[in-house]
C-alpha cells in the first residue's frame, strides 16, 4: 500500500482534554489525559495492522503542531 492508504488516527487537544479521531467511527474518543488518547491511537493502529492494513497515528500538542508519527505496516495473511 501507499502512504495514500494508510488509514490515519490523530490525537489533537480539545478543550478540557485530547480527542482521538480513527476511521472506525464518526464520534472521536475523549481523554483527559494525552499519555491515555496516545495510548489508546497506537492500540487502534495496531488493530487495523493485525486486520491487514496500514495505519499512521499522528500526535499534536496543545498548540496543534503535529509533534509526532508512527506507521504501521499491514500483517501478511498466513
């Protein structure tokens, strides 16, 4: 797959906490904590790599400056 593929899963600050917004449903996921919505993003892209596709989690800080990427390559079928 192409970076154009993957499937992105963001943490970005929100009033009163951090969001994290994945394509696994319209409503993001509210932390009070970053450590936890960071936490639980890498948890989800590994999920959709074990399903066999590419992910990339993508953190902002509080000023909204993406600050960090990790990609997840697709699980070969056995």
């Amino acid at each position: 797959m192409t970076p154009d593929t993957d499937h992105h899963i963001s943490v970005v600050p929100v009033e009163g906490g951090w969001q994290v917004h994945s394509p696994f449903d319209d409503t993001p996921l509210m932390f009070l904590s970053g450590a936890k919505a960071e936490e639980k993003a890498k948890a989800l892209a590994e999920r959709l790599a074990a399903a066999g596709r590419d992910a990339q989690v993508l953190i902002h800080d509080r000023t909204s400056a993406l600050i960090g990427t990790w990609r997840y390559f697709a699980c070969e079928a056995p």
